[in-house]
C-alpha cells in the first residue's frame, strides 16, 4: 500500500509540475478558441488565469506537498525493513528517490509541457480545479501570506492581468487563427506597431546635431536657399542657446500667411509615440521640439517621423 502511495505521490508531482510549465507556457488566444468550441478545460484555464494567485498557489502547494509526502514515506519503508543499516538504507533510498522524483516529476513533465501547453494543459484542467477544491484553505493561507510578503516589502498585488500579451498577438498576427484572415502586409504592420509601443521621441527625433537650421537675423531669401538646398521646408530658428527660438516655415513666408515664427510644443524625450501624436495633433501642429531633462532642446520630431516608424518610409 505504501509503495502505490509513492508511486500517486510521484503522479502527482508529474502533473503539478507539468501544469506550471503549461500556464506559463499558454497561448491564451487558442485557449479561448477552444473555450468558445466547447473545451471544458479551456473554461477553467481561462477562469485561473483570472486568478494567477490562487492558481500558482495550487501548484506550488500541491507539488511541495505531495513530493514532501513521497520522500519521508520513502524513508519510512525503509527503516521499516529494519536491519543494521536501515538508517543507511532509509538515507539512500531517499536521495535515490529525490534523483527520480528530480528526472519524473520535474524535467520530463516541463519538458513535455512546453512542447505541447496549450494541448496539455486544457485536458489536465478540470484534474488542477479539483486539486484547487481540495487545497482551498492551504491555498487561500498561502496567498494571502504571499500578499502580505509583498505588501511589506513595499510592492503592489494587482489582481488585473492582460487577456492577451503583445507577444502573443504577434503570434496571432503571425499565424493567424479561426476567424482571422491577414495578408502578409497586414500582418507586418501589425506586428509592427506592436514593436514600437515601446519607442520614445528619443527613438524616431533628429538631434540638433543633424538640424538645418536658421539663424534669426538671416532674410526671408536667404532662408528659401536654405530650405531649398536642404529640402525641408520647416526649419528651426537657432539663435545659439539651449532653447530653439523658434519654427520658420516657407509656407508662411511664401504665402505670407504668418509674419512671426511658429511656436512649435516641447516634448519629453521619454514621452511614448502615441502620446507625441495625440500632443501634435491636439496642437495643430505637423513639427514639435524634443527637450532633454533639463528643459534644453536636443532635438526635434516630425508627424512623418512617428507615421514612418510604424507604417516604414513615408512621403508627405
């Protein structure tokens, strides 16, 4: 009887570890597929991963406590046999019985779940719920411990987690799935403005040291000569400070629509790229000033430039 309990303790092991590899490991959109096709296992992953605490308690708890169980059970089998070197016997065992329990319940279940999560893991779910139900009040204790732990030590437990991650909707936008239909730009550009969430006005600016610039006592001509070697047509106004004095734009002296320079607004260098279209778009204005720290201008930005980043090369 003891022996079929170690070898439960050691199936155990093998799921418990096998599952905490398979959430880690999920692809969630298939996982709601199958939700949506029927799964029942898929239902209750997707209701775990609502609670990633319960759920990593589950498994941690059931894996330390099962292997804990197997390895004194171990010993004890062996001392039972009695003898002079049942100590020995009963040391023995258990290291040998750790080796195993190392090789079976921890590098062959991850292994396995990492070559096949989403598969795995659905199928095992209802299995882990009910080992949620058994566990509850180890569970519960051991969560809210972990909380207080972290609380303490001056974090923050949120209970709000992304459905989705950026990586794996670019898998999604890679792959596709039921339902989706993407050409390969569209799945391109997808995958590219995932990429740039993370891109700053540091990333896509000009620093001053690549700007043609004016100078303020330069004339009306001479600034069209500049504007036509370069060809740009909105140049900054250098006046040799930390500050660009301002924007000219030939349309304005062409047209004579605006007699002074423009005043364009100052973005941070760290502001994200979403944010600088949102700035630009609420000031009118196509060009903005990219200012370091210290309030110094570095740089500076264009519409065109944050468009090009996630649609390529662009003309305006």
């Amino acid at each position: 009887m003891m022996i079929v309990i170690i070898l439960a303790c050691l199936a155990l092991s093998f799921f418990f570890s096998g599952m905490e590899t398979g959430v880690l490991m999920l692809n969630r959109v298939r996982v709601r597929h199958l939700r949506e096709r029927g799964s029942m296992g898929a239902g209750v992953l997707l209701d775990f991963l609502h609670r990633p605490g319960e759920l990593s308690a589950t498994v941690l708890v059931g894996n330390t406590l099962v292997n804990g169980v197997a390895t004194v059970l171990v010993a004890e089998f062996f001392l039972e046999s009695g003898g002079p070197f049942a100590t020995i016997a009963a040391i023995a065992g258990a290291l040998i019985f750790a080796l195993c329990l190392w090789i079976f319940g921890d590098l062959v279940p991850k292994a396995l779940f990492r070559r096949f999560p989403t598969r795995l893991a659905s199928r095992l779910a209802p299995a882990l719920q009910v080992a949620y139900v058994i566990l509850w009040p180890v569970v519960k204790l051991f969560a809210f411990l972990s909380q207080m732990v972290v609380r303490s030590m001056g974090g923050h437990v949120s209970s709000r987690q992304m459905f989705v991650t950026r990586d794996e909707l670019k898998l999604l936008a890679r792959e596709g799935g039921e339902g989706i239909s993407l050409s390969g730009e569209q799945r391109n550009l997808v995958a590219t403005i995932l990429e740039s969430q993370s891109a700053t006005a540091r990333d896509v600016m000009w620093p001053r040291s690549e700007a043609v610039t004016v100078r303020p006592e330069g004339t009306a001509e001479e600034r069209c000569n500049v504007s036509v070697a370069s060809k740009f047509s909105r140049l900054p106004v250098e006046n040799g400070g930390t500050h660009w004095e301002g924007l000219w734009v030939a349309y304005d002296t062409i047209f004579q629509t605006q007699t002074g320079l423009r005043s364009p607004p100052r973005l941070a260098m760290n502001m994200p790229l979403d944010e600088i279209l949102q700035t630009l778009r609420k000031a009118r204005s196509p060009f903005a000033f990219v200012k370091d720290a210290d309030g110094n201008d570095v740089g500076f930005v264009t519409v065109e430039d944050v468009l090009s980043r996630y649609l390529g090369r662009i003309d305006l």
